[in-house]
C-alpha cells in the first residue's frame, strides 16, 4: 500500500484528447519527495532541450506536495511547473487555497498535460471520471468568474477550480492561474493559455493512507494548535497595518525611486480604516488555523483577496495611494496577471514614455493622469492590443522589442524576470548569491530562515538565538551572534545560509507545506511551527519511509540539483547569474565573482554553474551527468575541486 501519496498521475494530451492514469514509481517519494522535487525529475526526462515553450511537447504540471491531504496542517501548496516563454528556464510557482488537496483527495498526484486544444477546454475530475469538456462559453471570464460558472455548471459548490482569466488566454507572459483568490504566478499562466486550457475543476472524496496514522495524529494536532496560536507563524502583513518597510524601503514607479520618509502614524490610521471598512472577511487554506487572505469587496469592482507585499505594488508602481490598488487589484486578478511583475510593466512604458523612447502615439487616447493610465495599460496588455502586445512580453522582452536605448530601463530583472522592487546600500552577500543563483524567479521564494540584517546588539542577538529552534546546526547561532553589520561575514557562513534558506523551500514545495508556517518564517526566530528538526518525523509518521535529517537534507540537494541540470541543458550559464545592477548601491565586481566561484565550488558546481559529475553521481544522478556529457555541456576538465561533500554542507 502506498502512505501519503495516490501512486497515480494523469496523463492529459489536449492535442490528441486522451487521458491516461498511470502507475508512478514508489521510489519517487523517497528520492524527489513529490510537488516540485518530482516535477523536475519530469521535465529534465521529457522535455528535450530544444523544446520552444510554446510548442505542444512542453509540459505544464499540476503536483500535489508529498504531505497533501494527510492530517499535517497547512500542507496545502499546489506546485504549477513548466518552461517559461519569458525565461526560456523551468518555471516555478505555488498557489495556496484547497485544490492540491481535493486532487489528492480525487486519487492523483499530478496532473501532467502536454499537446494543445483545438479550441478552449476544461478539464473535469471527479474521482475515476475525468473528461476533457468544451469551455468556448466561457472564453473571456474572469478568474474567480469562471469558477463560479463551472460551480453551478457542475452542480457541486465543493468543486475545486483553478482558471486563468483573459491574459492567459491571449498568451501574456505576467498571466496567473487563479483558484480561491490564490494564484500561480512566474510563467505559468501563459503556457496553460497557450494550451487552450481554461481551466481545471477538481472534486475528490477518496480517502488518503498514512502510515502510523494515531501517532501523526498526536503530533499533528499539537502543530495545529501552535500554528493557532504562535504569532510565528502566517502572514503577519494580514493583521500588522504598519507597512512601513516595503513603503519606505522598496522603489517605487519602475523600482527606482526611493520614499524614505513615505510613512506616517496618520497614513496608516487612514489605511486601517480603508481596509475595515470594505474588507468582507479573512479566509485561510485547507486545513489552517490562520487565516491570511484579506477580501476585499471595493465599490463598484470585482472583490479579491490579497496577502503579502501584494496589496502594494500598484499603487507604489503608479505613486498612488492604497484605494488605488483597491480599486485595481479586483480587475486584474479576474483578468489573471501576477500583480509583482504587472505593475513594474506598466511603469517601465510610462518611464520609456517620459524619456521619449515611446512616443504619445504609441498610447492613443490613453488619460494624462496615472490612475488612469494604469488602468488603460491593464487592459491594452491583456487584449495584446497596440503597445499592450509588446509589454505583454514582459519588461526584458518588451525592452528588446522596443529598442532605442529602452534596455537601459530594463534594471530590475534577473534571467530575464521581475525582481521584487527593492534598492538596498550596502550589499548583503547571501542575499547577492540567492538572487543571481536563484531559479525560483523571486526572493520570496528562497529566502527566510536566516534573517535579513543582523541585530544592533549582542544582547539583542542573544536573546533571538535563545528561542531559535528551527536551525538545523548550532553553527547559525554562532554565526548570527557574530554578525554586526550586514556586508561583514564569512563566505562559509554566507555559502551555509544560502544552502539553508534554499533547503526549506525546496523541501516546502515538495512536500507542500505552505511557507508561512516554514521557509519564510524562520528568519524570526522562535514560534515557527516546521523545520529540518522535526520535518523528517512528520515524513517518516505519513509515509513510511525512514526519514532523516541527513536523508532530508539529501533530498533537497537532489531536488535542486535537478533543477539546476534542467536550467543548464536550457542555455543557463554564469553570465546570466546577475542581480539588478543598482540593487545595491555600493557594489565590488572583484568581491561579487570571487564570491560566486567560492558559492560554486561549494555546491559542487564547475566555474559555469554546471553541476560536476562527481555531485552528479553522489546524488544518484549519474545518468543525468552521462547525457549532459553526450550534449557536450559538461566537461571533465571544466570541475572545480574539492566540492563539499553532499548532506554535509550546511548541517555538518
């Protein structure tokens, strides 16, 4: 029997209209775990390396983590991975809400679909009946809009939908998929569009094995309970209304521009009131006791959820104020475009507009005021209408496109990707490594165990490592007691953080956790409900298997391991490992490289970022250092020696 997962995928093939379920290997889990530590595996055996984004041979796969549907609370994390149009490298992305569940539930792990549609489908799962169905009628509805048509379509309120709206059915690059107010963003959006698929609705009421089911019960209704009751533990930025960090700190317009002194004691009693006053409720995700999208129900507007940074970004991209993005958040959501990366495209064009590289012709009958503007952009964008089809190629493309010196206004991406729209002084260097290393396209999804900037004192310091329970080595204690200012620390410490961080996302979005009870949280110190402490125990009680910190720690290794070979056989190399050149405002090229040839050697990686052989076959993956050999990628000679040895570089 197998513990904690169906032991089926389904296999969709829109172009032929076929659907297989079919068997996986058990020894999956214990290798890949499952969400996107097996997604990957999928992609580097069946997506070649040629293989353009829009062709009907690139995969798009919906996973259910490891953990999905078990009694472990907050394990609810969808995991949506592909190859981005816009980056041409694999494109990671997670949405919270109740569907990874229900699919579970429905008796899959994953739903893996190839080919395309001749016209706009959806597909339909209720347990063993699954059918592709016409979905022409619901050609340009909204997100949100279309789950509710499907719900009262299919007679059944606890059908669990994730749609795109009208970006993904036009192919922009920013387009979402949306379940619940929740969405999978960074580049997944626009292949599920390409495939003509409009949605998913997924109903399940099987049941879930695990393996010593009254011991995981124990454990996890105690998890429950801390996660009710820790203020370590979700979303903080639902219930804090002093959101003076991303307002004074990060940039606005086209992440430029720095508002130091932006916030104030009445400004945010003026905010509160504004959210209060037209917020409907708080609603949490499957099996949580918090609950941490706000709902918004703005006048005249469709209503919308948000979390996060993400009730900001508007409004900072068009130096507006919060009833803007209340205003426009209901609109884009429905249409389905990922509200980090949208904004920042909007005010690219804008800036391009006032340097005279874009010319008012180019925005006909467009509003003079930005309130306005934003809203025409919105829809040009999604429609492809006009400058709306070049911009929806995103701000790296768009600049292309554009020409005339527009690629000097493309300063805030990395591999080709929006980047959060925060200028910082001094450079932090663990912070350098995640953002040019990173392949989950946004540093909210590699940092957080290790805070951001040291403490003022040491007794400060002191008390914060006291109450530390999730690191994984008594080392970070030692190394956050000795950090006194944020640019000053060892390259070691600096390699094992980075590892670290890495590791509890990589873990989280294979087993599913959601990381504001994990990854993300960490950096806070104590109350954090998972960890590399107790995470093993959780996996071994669901599954069976005989889980370890060591083997954990493996897994994660092999997991990013593999992404990293899947980047690789797509043409990603050291020179496209840089962050946004005025991230910091003090930079040393001379430092920056040196300390990524050290981070390199470190993970086992040649001087290009290429995985050697020798990391290769310690993670079991001999066969994947065999055909990056036969593709003339990987080299003998090209290895940087000695590389740390695996399972021992961050916990040792």
């Amino acid at each position: 029997m197998r513990y904690s997962e169906t032991g089926f995928n389904l296999e969709i093939n829109l172009t032929r209209g076929s659907i297989e379920k079919v068997a996986t290997d058990p020894d999956t889990a214990e290798l890949y775990l499952g969400g996107q530590g097996s997604a990957a595996k999928i992609l580097w055996d069946r997506v070649k390396s040629g293989t353009d984004p829009f062709s009907p041979d690139n995969l798009l796969i919906f996973s259910t983590g490891l953990l999905h549907g078990t009694p472990v609370p907050a394990a609810n994390r969808t995991v949506v991975n592909t190859i981005s149009p816009q980056t041409n490298l694999m494109s990671h992305s997670l949405f919270g809400g109740f569907f990874g569940p229900e699919l579970k539930y429905a008796g899959y792990d994953k739903i893996i679909i190839r080919g395309k549609a001749p016209d706009l489908v959806y597909l339909y799962i209720n347990n063993d009946k699954v059918e592709i169905r016409d979905a022409t009628h619901l050609r340009g509805k909204g997100t949100t809009e279309t789950g509710d048509l499907l719900k009262q379509e299919l007679g059944d309120y606890k059908v669990q939908v994730a749609a795109i709206g009208l970006a993904g059915e036009n192919r922009v690059f920013m387009a979402s998929i949306d379940h619940n107010h929740a969405s999978a963003a960074r580049g997944v959006g626009v292949i599920m569009g390409d495939k003509r698929l409009k949605a998913i609705a997924v109903r399940g009421t099987k049941d879930i094995h695990v393996a010593r089911p009254a011991e995981l019960f124990e454990m996890t209704h105690q998890m429950r309970r801390k996660i009710g009751e820790s203020d370590g533990c979700g979303d903080w930025m639902a219930v804090d209304e002093d959101d003076s960090f991303h307002h004074n700190h990060f940039a606005w317009g086209n992440a430029r521009t720095r508002r130091k002194d932006f916030w104030s004691a009445e400004l945010q009693e003026r905010w509160t009131h504004l959210k209060y006053d037209h917020m409907d409720r708080q609603t949490g995700c499957f099996n949580c006791s918090k609950k941490c999208r706000n709902v918004i129900n703005w006048p005249g507007k469709p209503r919308f959820a948000y979390k996060c940074f993400g009730k900001d970004t508007y409004h900072m991209a068009a130096f507006l104020e919060l009833d803007f993005s209340f205003e426009i958040l209901g609109l884009a959501q429905e249409y389905g475009v990922d509200s980090y990366s949208t904004p920042q495209v909007m005010a690219f064009a804008l800036e391009l507009l006032e340097a005279g590289i874009l010319k008012d012709t180019d925005f006909p009958d467009m509003p003079a005021d930005n309130r306005g503007r934003f809203f025409y952009l919105l829809e040009k964008i999604v429609r492809r209408e006009g400058i709306g089809d070049i911009l929806a190629d995103g701000v790296s493309q768009a600049a292309i496109r554009i020409g005339n010196g527009a690629e000097a206004y493309d300063h805030n991406t990395t591999k080709k990707f929006e980047q959060l729209p925060i200028k910082l002084g001094k450079l932090n260097p663990a912070y350098f490594l995640m953002i040019a290393t990173g392949e989950k396209m946004s540093i909210t999804q590699i940092e957080g165990s290790f805070p951001q900037d040291p403490l003022p004192t040491r007794e400060q310091r002191e008390a914060f490592v006291n109450k530390w329970e999730a690191v994984p080595d008594e080392k970070f204690k030692q190394y956050f007691l000795n950090w006194e200012k944020r640019n000053e620390i060892s390259d070691q410490a600096t390699c094992d953080i980075v590892d670290w961080n890495e590791a509890m996302h990589y873990i989280d979005d294979s087993i599913g956790l959601c990381g504001f009870v994990s990854s993300f949280r960490g950096q806070f110190g104590g109350g954090v409900a998972y960890h590399m402490n107790n995470i093993p125990q959780i996996i071994s009680l669901a599954t069976g298997l005989d889980m370890s910190k060591e083997k954990l720690w493996k897994c994660f290794q092999r997991i990013r391991t593999m992404v990293r070979v899947v980047n690789v056989k797509r043409g990603l190399r050291r020179m496209h490992e840089r962050p946004p050149e005025d991230h910091w405002a003090v930079r040393n090229e001379e430092f920056e490289q040196k300390l990524l040839d050290t981070y390199y050697q470190y993970k086992g990686w040649n001087k290009q970022g290429i995985p050697t052989r020798k990391t290769l076959e310690r993670l079991d993956l001999e066969y994947v250092a065999d055909e990056l050999e036969e593709l003339g990628i990987l080299k003998t000679e090209d290895e940087f020696a000695p590389a740390q040895p695996v399972a021992e570089a961050a916990t040792a």
